[in-house]
C-alpha cells in the first residue's frame, strides 16, 4: 500500500462522500468506464453539483482526470494501429503480428481501467476513502501540472 506525504493545507474531508450523494459519485466512477460517453456524463454531473456539494465534485474530477489519460492511450495505440498497417504493406507478417500485440495491450489496458473505475465506484458506494492512483492526490491538492 502506498503512503503519501499530506500538505498541511490540503482538506482531505472531500475524499468521503456524504451518504446522500454517495449514489452521484459512484454512478460518476461506474460510468467512467465506457470511454468518451462517460465523459459526457461525468460533465453533467459536475455541472449538476458544482456549487453544492465539494465532495461529489472532488470524485468527478478524478474520474474526468482518469478517463482523459485513458483517451490518450487510445489514440496513441490508435497512432500505433495505422502505422503497424503501414507496416503490414511492406512486409505482411510483421505487420499483422505487431498490431495484434498492439490490440492485447490496449485490451489488457481497457481491463485494467475498467476494473478500477468499478473498484472506484464499489469503494465510494460504500462510503470509504477512495483516490485513483497518482492521480487522486494531486486532484486533491489541485495542482495537476505538479512534476
């Protein structure tokens, strides 16, 4: 389990979802699954409790972060796919053979981020702590351009 250095400054009382909201900020994390339309509605509900309730907006905005660096991977395995095609014109085999392994390790990449945004959402319906790795602390401390 990692630990993390916590600034004094920083209130982690928004890592703990209210019992009423607790349904906003799981759906937020469930949805989150399904890339590009979980965006659309991780938006909604940000807009929905943007003035009123800090901690369903702390976990919407982890999970807006996850799913944007996830998006990135798809389209750099996207940039992968096309050249490996380009690949697949000169010399066939090696072409077809390095863009299924390309296709693994997205779909082994997809697996792995849908079971911790389901992870997210089981942890935040039950009311305990949740922050998505490296991610989460740095949503919390609002610096997310931090090196």
């Amino acid at each position: 389990m990692a630990t993390f250095v916590v600034m004094a400054s920083v209130d982690e009382s928004v890592i703990i979802v209210r019992e009423e909201e607790r349904g906003f900020a799981a759906a937020g994390h469930l949805v989150n699954a399904v890339p590009f339309w979980g965006f659309i509605f991780l938006m909604g509900i940000w807009l929905y409790f943007k003035e009123r309730s800090r901690e369903v907006i702390f976990h919407i905005q982890q999970a807006i972060v996850f799913q944007m660096i996830f998006l990135c991977l798809g389209v750099f395995a996207l940039v992968l796919e096309i050249l490996f095609r380009v690949v697949t014109v000169v010399h066939e085999g090696v072409g077809a053979l390095l863009s299924q392994a390309n296709m693994f390790f997205f779909a082994a990449a997809y697996t792995v981020y849908a079971a911790l945004c389901v992870w997210a959402a089981v942890m935040t319906w039950m009311g305990k702590p949740f922050l998505y790795p490296y991610i989460g602390r740095r949503v919390l401390e609002g610096n997310l351009t931090k090196r």
